[in-house]
C-alpha cells in the first residue's frame, strides 16, 4: 500500500506529471491493473496503467470501469491539456506520462511502490520497519533498534513507551551508533558474533557509555549479513521473548531482501539516465527532466573513496549513500562507471558541490578516504566534457591534500598535469635547452634549472630572482649567460622563452635522461 501523494513524489521523477486531481492525495493505493486488449473480463484496482490508450478519454473510461482511483496514460502536451478536464470531471487523478518513458520501466516503480507497501521515509527501507520496532518491542517488553550492516539506523520502536538510555538516543540523534561505542563494542566481540552467528547475544550494560544491558540478533539471507536487532532487556532473554527476537530478525530479513530490490530497481534506472548524459544523447535535457532535476547549469562531482584493503567495498557503500532517498528528498543524481561515482547537482555554487563531498564522507565509516573532483559548471548538453574535468581533477586531488578541487578553480592545474602527463608518456625532446641544462646540472651539481625557472617565475627580474633564491642579481645574470654558453637557449625571443616555460613546467618533478 501507498498513499498517492507518495506515489506523484516518486514518479515526477520518472517525468511523469499530475493533471485532473479531485481525489485526495491522501487516498491509498492497494492495487494494479494493467490494460490488456486481448482479456475482456472485469478487472479492478486503485491504479490503472492505460498501456495502449490513444486518447486521454480512453484511458479514463478504462479506469472508470475499473474503479480506479490513479489513471496513467503516455502523452504530450496536448493530451496533458485533455486530461486535465477529464479528470476533474470523473473524479480520478490522470498521470501522464513522458512518451519517452517506456512501460516496462515504469510498471517496475509503480509495483514495487503499491503491491510492496514501499512508501519510505528514507527512500529505501520500509516505514512499517517502525510498525515491527513497535511489534517487537511489545512482544518482548524493551526498547527496539533495528541497524543495517553499517550500523546506520533504520528503525526503532516508540519513545513514548520504553524510557531511551543515552546510547540509545545518540544512536537515533546521529542516525546511527557513536563510533566510540562501535569499537568498545567490537571490542567485546560483538561485531565479530554478528558476522558468525544467526543466535542472539547478551551485551552486559556499560554505564560509562551511557548503554544499558541489551540483546542483539544478526539479520541475514543465508549467509549474508544484513544488520542487526536490538532490544533492551536487564537479563538475557529466555522463552517467548527469545523466540519472539529470532523470528523478528527473520521478518526484517524479508523486509530489507525487497527493499534492496526495489532500491536496486531505482538505482539502475537513474545510472542509466546519467550515462547516458555523461556519454552525450541529443535528447540531453528530457533526459534531464526525466530525473527530476531542474532545468539550467549544474556540477559535476567524481568521487573515488577508499577504505582499508579493500578496493570496491567505499565505492559501494558511496553510491548507496549517494541514491538513498527518492528525488524529492536528495538534490543529486549518481551513477557507477568503472571505480568512480558521479553524481550531478544542480546549480552553479562550488561551495555547494564541496559541502555535498563533505557530508557524504562523514557518512562513510571514520576510517575512509574521499578523493574528488568538480567540473565547472555545465549545461545538460556540455555534461560529456564536464565528464572529463571532473575526472582530471580528481586526478589532481589524489594527488594534493586540500578541498576538493573546481575545474574553474584550477584549469591551470589540469593544464600543467596534462603536460607532465604527456611527459611521462615520453613526449618531451629528449635533447634541447632544457634537457641539456638538466643533464649539466645532474652532471656537475650546477642549478641552471632552478635559476631559469626563477627568473621565468619573475618575469625576468634579476632582482625578484635572486630574492627567490636567495643570491645576489649579478649570480643570476652571470648563471644566464653561462647557459647561453652552454646551449642555444635565447630568452630574448618570446616564443622560446615561452617554449622553454612549458618545457619546464611539463617536466617538473621528473629526471628525463
């Protein structure tokens, strides 16, 4: 079940638009039918897809018959127009939707919302989690927190009849537990218990930590981990309430296998769409549209997170992180290629790109790392060349500490990485000025290099140079006519002063032979 202002939420962001609405948004939503030519009998339901329906006045007559308060049709405009009117007058709420939009996708969205009772607060765990807390916690007589296998939050059991310990509500307060309680508690083979074993374990209280006495259960399928269950409780649990604890971690087991595939259903349709925008597609702002993002420029982000040994298991959790929640309640779209997340965000504000890496390392466990990197901002159409500058500007963040870097910020940067990059390839003279210079220097511990590029630095200043090194003016004019001696540098032509520039800066750090 679903209520139908959650079901116009989620699906707005598919391009689907609500025209004729007499009915409550509030009215909830228990059933599908789908319109089949080739079956006359009676059929009936609360949301009706017109698959096939030519007109708006034909979708709406097939969903009269079949008393239903939800009609969607596929249209344009014009249709959209009709539909309004028709709406109103019959009584049904009319969706219409993007002629681009095709049935199969949206059928699995609006399945998985109605028949799966997947109305969520965060957009991927079930709301009746909270409706088992409750359960839970009346069975057994003690306050009820159920965890993912992060030890996020996903739900817990009233306030109102189970008084909270301080552990308890830092839990619900930080949305998951306190990193100084997870490591006493892996300290105490808790986590490792989890990992191993399907039997509840007593976790004695600990009043420093502000935690009373409780008992955890693993979730798992077979033998996967999912999370945990916890329950207050001043002594281990025995009996029906024991019982009552393990059938329960069996039951949120189910919850979270169909809200994982639901959430994946989700996932995969919204990468799809921003793939399709980072690789080019004519059709750049329906595109767009489709993902529930406002028209106008927007930011790239590339982010490479890393956690311990292993490779993939940051990158994951991230692109968990990064589409947990439906459209309405995230500003952002993300999608997986290869080892990097990206996820676009509307606006032009780098701030509000750099804040966004922020928040979204402080989710991640306290142990990882987040390199990243922002294009400048792009139009939907200009998206595969943000793709690009986003990427090189990752790729200079792993390479410095510091915030994450903007391609408008830092073009320089990329422009000097580029060339080093095409250093390292072996695309530098291998003789020359400069890489007679650098040998000179290597040879007979001379530092031409350093004086030339001071003095390039200086824009030709003898004074600025020297001040830069720390010698007097005379040493570097004498150093400069010495290099003329020793090559067929000329500083006084601007195109090899400029050469010789590039030359330094794209061989800086390394030692050509």
């Amino acid at each position: 079940m679903v209520t139908l202002d959650r079901l116009v939420n989620v699906l707005g962001g598919y391009g689907v638009r609500l025209c004729g609405c007499r009915v409550p948004r509030s009215t909830e939503l228990r059933g599908v039918v789908v319109h089949d030519a080739a079956d006359d009998r009676e059929v009936s339901g609360e949301v009706y897809l017109a698959v096939g329906a030519g007109t708006a006045a034909e979708a709406v007559g097939w969903a009269v018959a079949a008393r239903a308060s939800v009609v969607l049709v596929r249209g344009d405009d014009r249709l959209a127009a009709e539909a309004d009117e028709l709406g109103d007058a019959e009584g049904i709420a009319v969706l219409v939707v993007d002629p681009r939009v095709a049935w199969s996708e949206l059928g699995g969205v609006v399945y998985g919302l109605v028949l799966e009772g997947r109305e969520t607060d965060s957009g991927r765990g079930p709301t009746d989690l909270f409706a088992l807390a409750d359960s839970l916690a009346s069975a057994i007589g003690g306050a009820v927190v159920i965890e993912d296998r992060s030890a996020r939050l996903m739900a817990y059991s009233s306030l109102r009849d189970h008084e909270a310990d301080p552990a308890r509500v830092a839990t619900i307060l930080g949305r998951r537990i306190p990193q100084d309680l997870r490591e006493l508690l892996a300290a105490r083979g808790v986590a490792a218990h989890l990992m191993t074993s399907d039997e509840p374990l007593f976790v004695p209280a600990v009043p420093e930590h502000g935690l009373s006495a409780r008992m955890v259960v693993a979730v798992r399928a077979g033998r996967e981990p999912l999370g945990s269950v916890w329950v207050s409780c001043a002594e281990p649990l025995t009996g029906a309430p024991r019982a009552a604890l393990v059938d329960g971690a069996r039951t949120v087991a189910l919850h979270l296998l169909r809200s994982r595939a639901s959430a994946d259903l989700e996932r995969q349709v919204e990468s799809d769409l921003v793939i399709r925008l980072l690789e080019g597609t004519p059709d750049a702002t329906t595109v767009v549209s489709r993902l529930g993002m406002p028209p106008g420029p927007m930011r790239l982000i590339a982010v490479r997170p890393h956690l311990g040994d292993e490779p993939h298991a940051a990158l994951l959790l991230a692109f968990e992180l990064a589409t947990t929640g439906f459209g309405w309640s995230r500003p952002g779209r993300s999608a997986l290629l290869g080892v990097t997340l990206y996820t676009l965000l509307p606006g032009e504000n780098a701030d509000t790109a750099r804040r966004w890496v922020y928040a979204l390392q402080a989710a991640l466990p306290p142990t990882a790392t987040v390199h990243a990197g922002i294009a400048a901002a792009a139009t939907p159409g200009e998206l595969p060349a943000a793709r690009q500058e986003s990427d090189e500007c990752l790729a200079l963040h792993e390479t410095r500490p510091g915030p994450p870097p903007t391609y408008d910020e830092s073009w320089h940067d990329i422009l000097l990485q580029r060339l080093r990059a095409a250093a390292r390839a072996g695309r530098v003279p291998a003789r020359g000025p400069v890489a007679e210079l650098r040998r000179h220097d290597r040879e007979h511990g001379t530092v031409y290099i350093d004086t030339l590029s001071a003095w390039l630095a200086a824009q030709g200043d003898l004074t600025a140079a020297g001040e830069r090194l720390g010698v007097h003016q005379n040493t570097i004019r004498n150093r400069l006519r010495r290099m003329s001696e020793l090559t067929a540098i000329d500083l006084s032509d601007p195109d090899k002063r400029f050469a010789t520039a590039i030359d330094l800066a794209a061989t800086e750090g390394l030692n050509p032979r």
